[in-house]
C-alpha cells in the first residue's frame, strides 16, 4: 500500500471466482482508509476499502467490466512482516453483454 495521507492508503486488489461456470479476475486500484493502534503484542486496523477497477468474465460474450466494491475489514500483525485479516462487503463487476444481436447489461454482484 502507498501511504497518501495518514489514515488513507492506495494499493492494489487482485479477487479469482467462478460465477456461473466460468471464471473471474478482478485487478482493482483500491483506496483504504485506515484506523492503526496497538493490541495487545501486536498492531491492529479497521479499515474501509473501497476497490475500483476491470473484471474479467471468460463465459461473456463482452468479458470486460466495471468493478466496484465497498469492503468494511479488520486486519491484525503479529510481527512487522506477518498478518491475518477479514474482509465483509459488497462487490459487483457490470459489463455489456451482447447475444445474438441483443445487448443487456451484466451485473455480477454478491457480498464477500
């Protein structure tokens, strides 16, 4: 993560799945606000992530899309190099899909 301000942080979002027999990956720019302090022998945040970026769709017909999401989360170090984290949100991708001259609007959504 890049450090833009003291409790906000710029860095990457990279998310697999398989939605309705095919295959998803999702590369997002995710913008972090943060809130560190101490716990107990280690070092603890909550944070808001809120990812923005592509989402692939291999069973598409159009298998690019918008991503977005907005992710609540916990994350805890127990040394400076090693950490555990949860994340519980909301994440869709919307593409336009076209079926044999019809488009219509794909909307991928679920909670995580």
């Amino acid at each position: 993560d890049i450090p833009l301000m003291e409790y906000l942080v710029l860095g990457p979002d990279l998310r697999f799945g398989f939605p309705g027999g095919g295959a998803l990956i999702d590369i997002a720019a995710q913008l972090k606000g943060r809130y560190p302090f101490p716990l107990g022998p280690g070092e603890a945040e909550v944070y808001l992530a809120v990812p923005l970026g592509l989402g692939f769709i291999t069973n598409a017909a159009e298998p690019a899309g918008f991503s977005y999401g907005i992710l609540p989360g916990f994350l805890y170090f127990f040394s400076g190099a090693l950490g555990a984290y949860v994340d519980l949100g909301w994440s869709g991708i919307a593409a336009d899909v076209n079926v044999n001259g019809f488009t219509f609007n794909l909307g991928l959504e679920g909670a995580l």
